[in-house]
C-alpha cells in the first residue's frame, strides 16, 4: 500500500461527506458541540509567532505578546 497526497475533493464531495456525517450522527443520537480554535497569529510590534485560543462564535481575541508583552488584538 502506498502512502502518499491524498487526492483533493471537489466542493460537492466534502458537501456530500458532510451531510453524511450529520446524517450518521444524527442516527445515533450523538450530540456535536463546538470548541475553541487556536489560531497562530503575529505580533504586530516584534513579529513573533503567538498561538490564541479565540473562544466559540469570536472572530478575534485579546492577547499579550510572549516576546514584548505587548496587548493587542488577533485579526
């Protein structure tokens, strides 16, 4: 068996493997709660690389610079 690039899906495939899924989980009465993302995102005063956790339903977050302590806002 070989291991290589999976092939990549057309819109209408991973719009079909979607449904699938909701329509499997929804079967077995599975509940499908959201969680917080982490996003990686740039300091604006020093360029350092920060991981943010943005919370459900947030675009952006708060958060202060591990290199220059700035505070500031994630785009």
């Amino acid at each position: 068996m070989k291991y290589g690039k999976a092939i990549p899906l057309s819109k209408e495939q991973l719009r079909a493997q979607s449904e699938r899924a909701m329509k499997e989980a929804m079967e077995r009465k599975l509940t499908i709660t959201q969680l917080d993302s982490r996003k990686e995102v740039v300091c604006g005063k020093c360029g350092a690389k920060n991981r943010v956790n943005i919370g459900v339903g947030e675009q952006r977050a708060e958060f202060k610079c591990k290199e220059c302590g700035e505070q500031q806002r994630s785009l």
